[in-house]
C-alpha cells in the first residue's frame, strides 16, 4: 500500500514570540516492511539551522530554530510511504514459545541483548506499579504462549479502557490513568508498555499514524485525526511485534511509524523553548491516504 502523510501543527501566540528552539519527531523511519518516498517540511516563518540527525534509537529528528518575531508558527511534514504487512506477524512465522521462556533467555547474562535493557526498565512516564503486575498477571498464565499472553492483553485493555480525549493530556501521569480506566492512544500504550515489562519481558513505545479513511465496509480507526502511538514486544525468532490497543489488533498495513524509544518522552512530535510567556493556541491536523 501506498500513502500519503500530511501533519501540520500550528501555535498561535497572543503575544510575538522573538525566538524558539524546535525538534521534531514527524519523520517516519526506513524499516523492512515500510519504505519512505519522499519527505517535504515546510515551516512558516523561515527558519535557521534545519538538520537532522539520528537520536539515541535511530529516529530521523529535525532540529531548527525560528529567529524572527512571530504570533503564528506552523510546521507541516509531507512523507509519501510505501507500507507493506511486517513479515513476522503473518500466521506461518509467529513463534508460539512460552513466556516464561522468553523472560528467561532474555535475562540469561550471556545472550541478553544490550539494545532490550532501554526497553526492560522502568522509564519516566512507565514506573513500575503493582497494579500493573495485578493486571498482567491475568494474561499470563504459566505455560502460555507469549504471542497469545500479549494479544489477550491487548485485548483486555480495548474492552476495559475508555478512549476519551478530554480526560488526560501529554503530562497525566500512569496512575491516574490506571486509576480512571480512561485516556487516549500514548496512555494506553503506556499501560501495556508497564505491564509487560514487569513480567521482565520487554517492550517499548511506538509513535506513528493510521489511515484516515479506511476501505469501504471497514471501521474507521480510533485516532486517525492525530498522530497515533501504540507498543511493540520482542519475541525471540520474531523480532519485534506491534500491537495497538486503542484499536485491539496485531500492527499490519495500516499503521505508519515514524519513531519509537523507551516512552512517549522520548519522541513527541514536536517539543523545543519559546521565549514567550504570553498564552497560546496549538492546532493539530493529520490526513493518512492512500494514493
């Protein structure tokens, strides 16, 4: 499948803004399964210094600076990709080992990958909680295949959690939402991100889009107006298999990634300094379609 991503955000400041400082993680990432085209930014107002450069996971980041006095600043990416279903996730290769097996080989000392500890650890917006543990702890029965363990927790997340949009913002904290039992897509991938990692199993966070406008007679996908995140497990022989729970299924076509780290801190969209105290508006727009 072909696509094409549009993602504009836009601050509208009541006060000029005389300088800011800017990264952005709305590049998505080269992989087996996904191959970028073309990718065009246009920000308004001119900028100073545009480059980019690999962070710590190897995500494209743009870094830039906007040195002009402006009440409105808008940055819009337009990346074309060409998207296919990830290999590893078609019935024939899903590897149905125990997952007490994989906690085991991944904390053997001699074969541990030093890329998985990142993504084994607790991490800022991801504490560890023992509530986290209670509730995994229901997927996870002694002798079960982690690829069944994980779906059936994805699953129970769909139907136990409210998607609602006015409940939590970037900043909202795990327990709260552990609490509420509500929350959007990156609170939800938190969540799950929790859970399998106090199994000692490994998991991290994946941001990225999903088609906007499905084909006829399929449901359109919750979070297909923004940017979209879910989570990805490592499963030995597999590699890494995305699941989104904000929409219960296993990652295939549909799903765009851009960037992934230890949690939503790692790769917001956009984050920087502005030297503004004044109030502000911020807009988001995104449009995934197929062409």
């Amino acid at each position: 499948m072909r696509y094409q991503v549009r993602h504009i955000t836009t601050y509208q400041y009541e006060q000029p803004t005389a300088l800011s400082y800017n990264e952005a993680w709305m590049y998505p990432r080269e992989l087996a399964h996904q191959r970028i085209l073309q990718t065009v930014s246009n920000i308004v107002p001119e900028t100073v210094g545009l480059s980019f450069r690999k962070d710590f996971y190897g995500n494209s980041v743009a870094y830039f600076s906007v040195q002009l006095p402006h009440t409105h600043f808008e940055i819009e990416v337009v990346s074309e990709i060409e998207r296919n279903i990830p290999s590893n996730v078609l019935p024939g290769n899903i590897n149905h080992i125990d997952w007490g097996e994989v906690v085991r080989e991944l904390n053997r000392p001699d074969v541990r990958p030093i890329a998985l500890k990142d993504f084994m650890l607790p991490s800022p917006m991801v504490p560890y909680a023992d509530e986290l543990k209670l509730y995994a702890s229901n997927s996870f029965a002694d002798g079960r295949s982690y690829f069944e363990s994980v779906s059936e927790l994805n699953s129970r997340i769909y139907q136990d959690f409210e998607y609602n949009q006015e409940y939590t913002t970037v900043a909202t904290p795990l327990n709260e939402i552990i609490k509420a039992k509500k929350g959007v897509c990156q609170d939800f991938a938190h969540f799950a991100i929790g859970c399998i990692r106090v199994m000692g199993l490994a998991a991290r966070y994946v941001s990225g889009y999903i088609e906007t406008l499905p084909p006829e007679g399929e449901p359109q996908l919750v979070g297909s107006a923004a940017s979209h995140a879910w989570f990805s497990v490592y499963i030995p022989k597999m590699g890494w298999v995305d699941f989104d729970p904000t929409n219960n299924q296993v990652v295939k076509s549909q799903h765009i990634t851009v960037a992934w780290g230890r949690d939503y801190a790692d790769v917001p969209p956009l984050k920087g300094v502005i030297y503004n105290s004044a109030p502000h508006e911020l807009g988001v727009r995104v449009e995934v379609n197929r062409i």
